[in-house]
C-alpha cells in the first residue's frame, strides 16, 4: 500500500513538474528537433550518442531538422546550431556569458579563471589580462617560440627516416608546453628534455584525464567520479596539487623579486648577464589592482593555471591537424615551403622574427584553412541565465527561455557549404578570393566579447613552428588518417600520423 501511494505521489509530482514547463515548450515551439518522449527525452539520442560519434550524429540532425536543432532531456532545453545568425547574437551579446556546466569539471584545476569565470569577476580578469597581449609583449615571445621550436626539430629529426610513420602530436604537445610555461611564467619546465620537471608531466597527464573524464557525460559530476572511480580521483587530486604547489612558488619567487626592484627602484629587470627580460602573463598580473588592491596568490594562480591549460592543448591540436594535412596535401606543402624559403632564406639558424612572421601570406591562408576543416574548440556552450531574444530570417523573432543550454557547434558552421563552397576540399587560396558573407562564419577562436583573448599569441606560435617544421622536413602521408574526437580541445582517436623525411639540399628543397 504504501510503495504504492509513493510511487503514484513520485508520478504526480514528475505530470505537475512536466506541465510546469508549458510556457517554456510554447517558446520554442517554432524551432524543429527530433520527437523527445514526455520527461524522459529522446531515448534513442541518450543511448548511443557520444563524444566519438557525435559529429556523425550532428550532420545527419541537421540535415533532416536545419541549422538550429532542439532537444528535450528531462527538463533540460538543449538547442544545437549552426546557423551564423544566431551564433552572431548569441556571441556579440554582453549578456549571455555564462559558460556550459561542462566546463566545471576543471574547475578544481583552474578555479575561478577567465575561462570559468563569469560576471564582475570576468570582466576585471579579462580587463587586466589583455595588455598581455600588446604588440611589444608578443614580439618578445618570437624568441622562445623560436628556441623552443628547434628543441623540437631536434627531437622530431629522430623519428624522420622517411619510411615509417608515427604520432606527431605528443612531440609538439612537449613543444607547446614548455612555450607556455616561460610565456606565462617566466620560467622553464624542460618538457622536451630528459630535465622534464614534475610540474610538465603532472600537465600532461592531468590534461589526459581530464579529457577523458569529459568523454563520458557521467564522470563529468565529480561525486559519481569519485565513488566510481576512487583511485583515479585521487590521482587527479595529487597532480593538481604538483601543479598549484608549482605555480604558487614561482608566484611566489616572482613577487619577491618585483618587491625587491621596486625598492631599489628599478623600473624593469635584468637577467645575469645584462640583458633585459621579457615580461611574463605573471608580471603582468603581479602587478594589476582591483579596486586599488593587488591580486591573491590564489587570484594570479587561477590565471597563470588557465594560460597553462588554454595555451598548449589547444595550440598543440592546432599545429597536429595542420601538420596532417600537409602531408596529405604535397601541393600546398611546397607551395608553403616555396614561401618560408623566400622569407626566411636557406640559414635555419637564422632566428624567426616578428617581420618574417608578417610576411608570411599564404602561411596564414594555410592555418586558416586548417583551423576552418578542423577547429581545437569544436563546440562553444552557453547556459542562458535570462530571456535570449533573437531575429531570424527563417524563424522570425522569438525567444530562448532562460536555463536552455545552447551548443554552437563551430565545426559545423565551419564546414557549411553555403559559406565555403567544397568545404571537404583543402583549399587556402579560398582565405584569399575573400571573407565569407558574414564574419561570424569564420569563427575558430569563438568571436565576441568572450572570444579567445590569446588567439594572436596562438598564431605567432603556429606559423614559427610550421615554418620551422616545414623548412627542416618533407612530411609524408603515412598511417591512419586523423578521425576527430568532440571534446573541449578537438583530438584525433587515430592520433596524428604522418611521416618525416629531412630536407638535404642547401635550398631546402624537397627532393625529387
């Protein structure tokens, strides 16, 4: 009697929560998506859905439904798109920042960081943040992106017999790591080399785990990961502490050191042997004040931690894919090679400046076309804490209610056929024939006020070592052939495979 009773008042109270939400089913009504069953959803999509086969499970949705697709789990109001005139009031808007839940599962990795942050806090972070990236810092950086990447080339020139192919990404992984560790922090990590610190490997590895945790859509709760998974929970919890340990020291150290000049009254710093060093994300917000006061220790690590996450794993797939599709391309790969000799000449140990970074054209054409085929940040989320208003073209005006989550899927608007013709096709020249009809088309590093505040940083970093890659090795097409994992950073369940054959000639021409 009693089972009975709960069970009819549990029911009861699911029919009253469903019909609660009338108003918000009315709102979107006008939008199409699958059938989704009453409370439970659509059935099939929860099933067998997943981070591998989800870019499949897109394309087919929105060639049967459209570009803007909607999905009811529960009471969750998901609406995937595509469609470039919604992505461009969703992102232009100074309202509707609040990132996915998704992104919360770093968050006990990069606590209140600009990637997770939102509100005054993200506004005051974003603020101090962006002098980083000023022309002069930058043009500093050229030369540890130049160094670091002919600590690469050395490591890669072991794997380049020309016959045999093998996983490119974990060598420019290392690379990027040890950029962004003395970009941001002004210190190096010697991830390339046998002195590897345990900071770079706790990283690495912490980055693995994280992503694979955010391919199950269980273990991205953090209770059900820890009673499920108890060992890696605590693994997890020892490597953030090797990395906070880490960067509180150098915090640390650095601020004794800026304390120190500015008694003495020094205005900028020199290294032992007199030359003048390069300013540091960290020196930049050491010395930053929110409402006349200085930044936490706490504060400066989030960031320092989130430029370390942000600035290597995105970057390193960026280069990975690039790479890949050069050797699968021979065509643009000497018509890119043709470029980097005319600029950079035939001394490869000639230092990369910023002006032969300028000067590299069709370079940018390439990373461009790179970026449009396959994006490190396949999908931006969005979780609306307030009414979002729009104007379409197809849907007329409407209204997304407040709570929805919105997945903008950049892959797929990167690859629309409407906005780049062929667009299984790899072809940098079409960066050149003109932008597409609307800016936001063409939007791998997100657009908006919340777009990516390092993506020049990214750039200078991709084309010093593509130049340098390029000039130095023939990349061959060898092995699998890159199949795209969805995630927060795009990876390739095949890996990266490709092969390498040194360039002999003094030209660096590839030989015939």
């Amino acid at each position: 009697m009693w089972l009975l009773l709960i069970i009819v008042l549990l029911l009861s109270a699911i029919l009253l929560s469903h019909r609660n939400q009338k108003q918000r089913r009315d709102a979107v009504a006008n939008l199409p998506g699958p059938y989704c069953l009453p409370l439970i959803g659509p059935v099939h999509l929860i099933l067998t859905a997943n981070q591998k086969n989800f870019f499949d499970i897109s394309r087919k949705h929105v060639s049967k439904y459209g570009r803007i697709v909607k999905v009811w789990i529960f009471h969750r109001l998901l609406i995937f798109s595509v469609d470039v005139e919604l992505s461009e009031q969703l992102l232009s808007s100074q309202t509707h920042l609040v990132k996915h839940p998704v992104y919360k599962t770093l968050a006990q990795w990069l606590g209140n960081g600009l990637l997770l942050s939102d509100g005054r806090t993200w506004h005051q972070r974003r603020k101090i943040i962006t002098p980083t990236f000023h022309f002069k810092i930058l043009e500093q950086f050229v030369e540890v992106f130049d160094q670091q990447s002919s600590t690469c080339i050395e490591r890669l020139a072991e794997r380049a017999d020309g016959l045999t192919a093998f996983n490119v990404h974990p060598y420019i992984c290392l690379a990027a790591l040890d950029i962004i560790a003395e970009t941001a922090m002004g210190t190096k990590v010697y991830a390339q080399t046998a002195e590897s610190t345990p900071y770079a490997k706790a990283v690495n590895e912490c980055t693995e785990l994280l992503a694979w945790r955010l391919l199950n859509i269980f273990l991205q709760n953090e209770v059900i990961f820890t009673l499920t998974q108890p060992h890696l929970k605590l693994r997890q919890k020892k490597l953030i502490g090797i990395m906070h340990e880490f960067t509180n020291k150098v915090i640390e150290q650095r601020r004794s050191a800026l304390e120190a000049r500015q008694r003495q009254g020094q205005v900028n710093a020199y290294n032992d042997v007199g030359a003048k060093q390069r300013m540091a994300l960290l020196d930049v917000l050491l010395q930053a004040t929110v409402d006349g006061k200085q930044l936490t220790n706490a504060e400066i690590r989030e960031e320092v931690d989130t430029f370390m996450f942000e600035g290597h794993d995105t970057t390193t797939s960026a280069i990975c894919f690039t790479l890949v599709l050069l050797s699968r391309h021979p065509e643009v790969q000497e018509k890119l090679l043709a470029e980097v000799c005319e600029v950079l000449g035939s001394d490869n140990k000639r230092p990369i400046t910023m002006r032969d970074l300028t000067d590299l054209k069709y370079m940018e054409s390439v990373i461009k076309e790179s970026l449009r085929t396959y994006p490190p940040i396949p999908l931006i989320g969005r979780k609306l804490q307030e009414d979002f208003k729009y104007t379409h073209s197809k849907y007329g005006d409407g209204v997304v209610p407040a709570g929805t989550e919105i997945i903008i899927g950049i892959m797929g608007s990167l690859n629309d056929a409407e906005q780049f013709p062929e667009p299984n096709k790899f072809r940098p020249e079409r960066h050149e024939d003109g932008a597409p009809s609307s800016a936001y088309a063409m939007i791998p590093f997100s657009a908006g006020p919340r777009n990516c505040i390092g993506q020049k940083f990214a750039l200078l970093e991709m084309k010093v070592m593509l130049a340098k890659i390029v000039r130095e090795f023939e990349l061959l097409p060898l092995g699998e052939e890159v199949m795209p994992v969805i995630n927060i950073v795009m990876s390739s369940k095949t890996g990266f495979q490709l092969g390498m054959r040194r360039r002999i000639d003094t030209n660096n021409v590839a030989p015939s």
